[in-house]
C-alpha cells in the first residue's frame, strides 16, 4: 500500500510548538469578575509573557471571547457574574475548542472538585497564589496540552493514511495542489492566531477536504465541458459525505466540521447547509479561498488557468459574497505577499 509520507512531513514543519513560557506573547483570555484580581492576574501573565486579549466577567462573555479570540490559554475563576459559573462555561468552551484552562478560584469544597475531576481541566490553583506557584502551574498544563496534541496527531495520521489513500487512488486531487493549499492553510493559521490544535484540524482538513469526491463517477471529475445540473446534484454532495467519512474515525470531528462546510458562501448561498457569515467555521472559510485560488491559478479539466492577476481580481470580486472579505484581505496581504 502506498502511503504518501510527504503528506505527513508537509503537517510535520510546525510541531506544537515550543512551550508558552518559551513564545513572546501567547494569547490569554482572563475570566474574572473582580477587576482589582483580574488586573493583578494580568500584570502576572504580562511579565511571563502572555498577551491577555480579553475580560470576561461572567459565562457569555467567556465563551463569546474564547471563540472569538482563539486564546492559547484561558485562565477561568469558578465563582462568576449571572447564574453559570466557571465550571459550565468551560465546558461550553470544549464543545467547540480545545486549549488549555487554568482554574484560578478560592473554592476547593468536595463538590467543586468532583464537579472539576469531570472536564479534567490542565490546572488548578486556589487563592491566593504567589507568582511562582502561577509559573508551574501554567508550565504542567502546557506540558499536558503539548502531550495530548501529539497523542492526537499520532491517532490523527494513522486514522487518515487510508482515507488518504483512498482520495488518490481515485485521482481526485494531484499531490502539487494538496501540498499547495497544505502549505497556504500552515501560514494562514499563523496569521489569524489560531491555537495549536485548531491549527492541527485545519491542516488535516486541508489534506481530505475533497475526500468526499471518491463517490463522484470519473466521467464527471474528468468531463471538459460544464456539467449538467444533475452532474451538479452529484458533485455538491462531496463535501457531507467526506465529513461523514472522516467523522467515523477518533479525533476527527473538528476536521470533518471543515470539510462539510468549506463550500459553504459567506452570504448564505453556498452548500450543503448554506451558512452564512461566522456561522461558517472559520477553518472552513480558510480552505474556501485557499482552494479556489489555487484552482484558478492552475486550472481543472473544465477550466482553464487563470493568471495570477485575474485569480486575485476574482478573490476580492468575491469578497462579501462567495468569501469572507476579511479573510480575503489577510490572505492577499499577508499570506500570498509571502510568496512574491
């Protein structure tokens, strides 16, 4: 069996990185409903290198600001403004993320820690703390997280060798363009701030993001002339059922989230569930104008190339309508300026 390993040493340039206390100014979202300890706790982190993004002060504020904000590290206090606390934001927050959070509370009562033991949060202190207790707690939950990414990358390969396999014994992509978009999807992560396993997800979705097209008769994948509309009917299924494919496999539900919705529009009129806006994963918005970019500059069969001038012309044409017009103008000027 052949297994493409330039796939892997493609998502193997950037590892998970060095430690947080070792990279200048890793995001921090500080949740905290007195100001007096939130401003402490942010002069702390300041010094041991943390940008701190946000304050939240109670549970939607937290979960708003972590998906916003795609922090490297939330410090959450358990007691918080309104009726959910600590505990239950952070567990909103997982369902949808993975980063590292610290819990910094006075609470350390029986029920409080059975309730923690349950969404094994990285670390734990309770107040009040020195500045070196802070420092090796953030330390231990770091070297937690950075294990777990790696745990998860190793199942991540393994799962997706054969699924890989699968998307070019049927030709449905060349090598060139996935190492292409690959690379593109690495240097966006970075410009948006994504956090390391966020990053993780989108560069594996990058890899199986037409998966989904094994299903397509070569007739159609082939064909140089434009499709009739039931040959559409059959090609906009791809993207459900690659997502369902790689949904049956451990630790791919964030990936296959981004292979269902990379043809989503970002004014509603794309598919399969037409989101619109930040409905759309952002991860999916990403590999939206990486990959169609790429399509462009290098053609299909039922396509000719366009050049590098008119496929950006297109990009911004489309900006607000097929595309996020943000994520646009961060790919033109930050990631595409890259490569001139």
């Amino acid at each position: 069996m052949i297994v493409f390993p330039w796939a892997f040493h493609a998502l193997e340039d950037e590892g998970p990185g060095r430690g947080i206390l070792e990279d200048a100014m890793k995001k921090a979202l500080i949740v905290e409903d007195e100001s007096i300890i939130a401003m402490e706790l942010k002069f702390r982190l300041k010094n041991m290198g943390f940008n701190v993004m946000h304050f939240a002060r109670n549970a939607e504020e937290a979960v708003a600001y972590a998906l916003e904000g795609l922090p490297d590290m939330i410090f959450m206090d358990i007691l918080l403004e309104g009726s959910v606390d600590g505990i239950d934001a952070a567990r909103e927050i997982m369902k949808t993320m993975e980063v590292p959070i610290i819990f910094i509370t006075a609470f350390s009562d029986e029920m409080t820690m059975n309730r923690l033991k349950k969404i094994n949060p990285h670390g734990y202190l309770i107040k009040p703390y020195t500045e070196k207790m802070l420092k090796a707690t953030i330390e231990l939950a770091q070297g937690r997280y950075e294990n777990s990414l790696l745990e998860k990358r190793t199942r991540i390969e393994e799962t997706c060798k054969p699924l890989i396999q699968a998307l070019y014994e049927k030709n449905v992509e060349t090598v060139d363009h996935t190492k292409r978009v690959i690379r593109h999807c690495q240097r966006f992560a970075e410009v948006v701030g994504m956090n390391a396993m966020e990053a993780l997800n989108l560069e594996y979705a990058a890899v199986l993001h037409d998966l989904g097209k094994i299903i397509i008769p070569f007739e159609i994948l082939s064909a140089s002339r434009p499709l009739s509309p039931d040959q559409w009917k059959i090609v906009k299924r791809h993207s459900d059922v690659g997502a369902r494919i790689v949904d049956q496999g451990k630790d791919l539900e964030g990936i296959a989230e981004l292979i269902r919705h990379h043809h989503e529009h970002f004014d509603g009129n794309g598919y399969p569930s037409g989101l619109r806006g930040s409905e759309i994963p952002l991860g999916a918005r990403i590999i939206a104008i990486v990959d169609a970019y790429d399509v462009m500059l290098n053609g299909r069969p039922y396509q000719q190339a366009f050049r590098r001038e008119e496929a950006i012309q297109v990009l911004k044409e489309c900006a607000g309508s097929q595309f996020d017009p943000e994520l646009v103008t961060l790919y033109l000027h930050e990631v595409l300026s890259q490569e001139d």
